[in-house]
C-alpha cells in the first residue's frame, strides 16, 4: 500500500439542501452533490448514498427538519457510515442538532475544501494560509461542533489545527490567528518587493485562472517545462508556482499559476490566500483556463467571472483557453472569437495560437523604426534598452541611430524622431 494512502477510508452520506429563499449559490443541486461528492473522494472518504432535499426556508433548529434528519440516521445505519456532508453552510446550533439527530460526526462543505487544502498545503506559505483560514472557520464554530470537537485530529475535516485544544482556549487562537497574519503581512512585503523588481524591469505577468481541476497545471507545464504535478484531480495545486515564458522574439513574460477556484469557495480562504491571490491584482493578462469537455461548463465559467471581477484589476484583459477541445465531438461546442481559443494542454495543440494572441494582447502593434536620436535626447536611450528590443545603436555627427522593434505606444512617444527611408 502507498504509504500516503489512507488505511481506512471514512463512509459518509452527503446532504444538500435546495430552499426556495437561496440564492443559486448557496443551493444545492444534483450537480453540487456531484462535485461535493467529488471533494470528499479527494479528501479521502468514500460516498455511501445522496440526499437532496427541497423546502421553502431551512429549519432553524436542525437545516433540514428532524424528520429528514431521522433518515439521514437511517442511511447511515445501513450503510455503514460514520460521517455526514452538507453542501451548505451550516451555523454552530445546527451541526450540534445534527450530530445528536444523527448520531454522526456532521461537517459542511467549506470544513470538507478546508481539509482538502490542509492535506494539499506544501510550501511554509501555503500551510501558513491554509492553518489561517481553519482557524478563521473555527472559531465562532467552538461552542456548537459537538462530536466534531471530540474527534480532533483524527479523520476527514480535522486536519491542520485541530490537534491543538480548540474548544478549551480561544484566546490562544485569537492570538495564533494574530500571529498568521503578521507572518503572512512580511510574505505579501516580500512579494511587493519582488514585483517592483519586475515592475521596474518592464517584465508583464500573465495569470493562469480557472476552475478547480480545468489543467492549469498542464498549460504551465506545456508551454514552460516546469514539471509542477498535474494530476486528475481537485485542489491539486496550492501553492502558486511562476516561471519565465519566452513568448516570442519581442517578448518575454512570468507565467503564475493559482489555486483552482470552485463554488461557493470558502470566505476565509478567499480571505487567507490574498498574499496568493494578490498576484492577480498586478497580472497584466489572465488566461481562463476552461474545461471544454465538462457538462457543467458555462456554470463554472460564471464562477471564474465573479471571483475575477472581485480579485483582478479592472479592465485587466482575459483569453479563455477552451481546454481539453480534443474531446468535443463539434468544434462549434465552444465560443468563437479572438478571446476565445481552443487548446489541448496535454498534447500541446493550440499552443502556438495561443502565444501568439498573448503577443497580440500585450504589445499590440508593434513597431519596427529606425531613429535618429540627438545627443540631448541621450538619456532616451536607456528607456529604449529598458522597454523596446533594440537591434543596434550608432553614434555619428547627426546623432545616435538606434535601430529598434517597440511597441505602439513607445513608438508615439518617440515618432518624432523616426528617420525616414530607412
């Protein structure tokens, strides 16, 4: 057996709950169960049966009503599992009303990513967001978790912190989460550091964003060789990984990769990742990266769109990369247009479109000039270096020539002294 392997797998039902008061994010459909489903095979546990049930308001007391309740305990009994899964979000009072109704460890499905990010956290800096976010998550939960509380450190949605003492100090993690935030403050210093250093170097970022599982990953290692793992599978990348890409002879760029995104992500992680997910306030260009394959496609690309909107700079520019396009039977299953491009990050197809629309994006048109600098205008030559490709620099009675390739709006600045015929 693969020592990272779990010896037992934990049994559980998964409950979601569709009220009439939601909001479509906060519901729960066959295909939230579906993926929630898919979480809990990643977390290591193993679904034993669904419910989905339908209300106009949840129950107060117990989300679901104590008579659904009585049959959630009724699947668990014959099926033998231990652990119960909500594809909501559940307040303290009714988790504890749950586990006495159930007789059942009870999470809910931001405590499910938490742990799954517990398990995935490799780097100081991502195990330093994820302790925080837990800790976020947990603390107004102490009073209520019951069952949950004595079972810390052991199974599925106890990873992380719960080994220490929760219930019983919580000043001792007011304090830690006031320390994770100071350490994680001296990583965001650090990052700012850095991309001033780029900033100053003229060197655009390019930001890979998308939905969990949709081969960010793969597209980084495709088009850069960084052989980071990119396995099938949710949440296999936490921590961001960024290598240069030479686009082409005009231009260079880092290309950063970022956690996957998914519904109804956890506040607390949005929150804990920022020094992550910071980044792509400065990207230049974001590449959504989109399942073209997955049945549920336009609904996770509105997911990816509003967590783009709220972290991204505005008017930043995005090309959608329609991954997996292999697979469509119909080449017309996915949007035409020139921010729209079909690839298979596997196998590499598309690939030289896509550079190509990078180029495009970023430099615009570009413009290949000779010009005829006069001496006063020296210190003009630095910013050529700095931000054009020069080709080759003359000094003669006239002036400096400086042969060059720029971008457009360079070229402007210095249209004036183009010299022409050459």
């Amino acid at each position: 057996m693969n020592l990272n392997e779990r010896v037992t797998i934990e049994k559980a039902v998964l409950v979601g709950l569709n009220a009439d008061c939601f909001r479509p994010e906060e519901t729960a459909t066959e295909e939230s169960l579906d993926e929630l489903e898919a979480l809990l095979e990643t977390a290591g546990g193993e679904c034993t049966a669904k419910v989905l049930q339908n209300r106009k308001t949840p129950d107060p007391h117990s989300f679901i009503g104590e008579g659904k309740a009585q049959e959630v305990r009724e699947l668990l009994e014959n099926t033998d599992a231990n652990l119960v899964v909500f594809d909501n979000d559940l307040s303290p009072s009714q988790i504890r009303a749950l586990e006495e109704l159930t007789d059942a460890t009870v999470l809910d499905r931001s405590a499910l990513i938490l742990d799954i990010f517990a398990q995935r956290a490799k780097t100081a800096e991502g195990r330093l967001q994820v302790e925080l976010a837990q800790y976020q998550y947990l603390l107004p939960k102490l009073s209520g978790m019951g069952k949950s509380m004595s079972r810390l450190g052991g199974g599925i949605g106890t990873r992380g912190p719960g080994e220490t003492k929760l219930e019983t100090d919580r000043r001792h993690i007011r304090e830690r989460i006031d320390r994770l935030k100071t350490e994680l403050a001296e990583v965001r210093k650090v990052r700012g550091v850095q991309r001033e250093r780029r900033m100053k170097n003229a060197v655009p970022v390019v930001a890979l964003v998308g939905y969990t599982n949709a081969g960010k990953s793969t597209l980084l290692n495709q088009l850069t060789g960084a052989g980071i793992p990119a396995n099938d599978r949710l949440f296999d990348t936490l921590d961001t990984t960024t290598r240069r890409l030479r686009v082409s002879d005009h231009l260079e760029v880092l290309l950063s990769d970022t956690v996957g995104f998914i519904a109804k992500l956890p506040h607390h992680l949005v929150e804990a990742f920022k020094a992550t997910l910071e980044e792509l306030q400065y990207a230049d260009l974001l590449l959504h990266v989109i399942d073209a394959s997955d049945p549920q496609r336009e609904g996770h690309i509105a997911v990816v769109d509003r967590l783009i909107e709220q972290l991204a700079k505005p008017g930043v520019p995005v090309l959608r990369c329609y991954n997996k396009a292999d697979l469509l039977n119909d080449i017309s299953d996915y949007p035409i247009g020139e921010r729209n491009i079909p690839i298979c990050a596997r196998s590499g197809v598309g690939m030289d479109e896509l550079l190509t629309r990078i180029e495009e994006t970023l430099l615009g048109e570009l413009h290949e000039v000779t010009l005829l600098l006069p001496y006063a205008q020296g210190g003009a030559l630095d910013v050529l270096h700095q931000q054009a490709q020069v080709h080759n620099v003359e000094y003669t009675a006239e002036g400096i020539v400086v042969q060059l390739t720029c971008k457009d709006e360079l070229y402007r600045r210095y249209q004036q002294f183009e010299r022409k015929g050459e």
